[in-house]
C-alpha cells in the first residue's frame, strides 16, 4: 500500500514537472523543472531496485546534460536594456 502512494507521488511530480518544463517560458526555470523530472526519475529506478542506473541517471542527465544546459541558457539569455523615461521639454 505505502509503495503504491510512493509510486503515485512520484508519478505526479514526474509528469507535473515535465509539463512545467513545456509550459514555462522562462528557460531557467524550464530546464529546474527538467532537473526536477529527471531527478523524479531516478527515484522510480529505485523503487524498481535498479540503484545502478538511478545512479547513472543521476550523474549523467542531471550532473552532465543539466549542467550543460544551464550553461547554455545563462550564455544566452540576453539582458533586457532598463527603460528610460522620455523627458519632454
């Protein structure tokens, strides 16, 4: 029964997660989502005692392709120019 409601917790915040990460039109937080996802899956490794690849998974989607995309939306995300106020004279 509690692996059940595990599994069904686990379950939701996997697929709520990966929605966020279609959704969310921030790239920042869409790939914490993808962290958070990826992260989720891990944990359904476990459950299933696969603890080999819920390691895999863990240092090689999330400490590696993770990693690599945060470094690629910080290095490309452009900052917005502050606005400046027209002063009419």
């Amino acid at each position: 029964m509690l692996y059940t409601i595990a599994f069904a917790a686990f379950a939701f915040v996997t697929l709520a997660s990966a929605v966020g990460v279609v959704l969310l039109q921030d790239p920042w937080h869409s790939a914490l989502m993808l962290g958070v996802s990826l992260l989720s899956i891990a944990v359904h490794f476990v459950m299933l005692a696969a603890e080999f690849v819920a390691m895999m998974q863990i240092l090689v989607y999330v400490g590696g392709v993770l990693v690599l995309i945060t470094f690629a939306v910080m290095l490309t995300q452009r900052e917005e120019p502050a606005s400046e106020e027209v002063v009419q004279t």
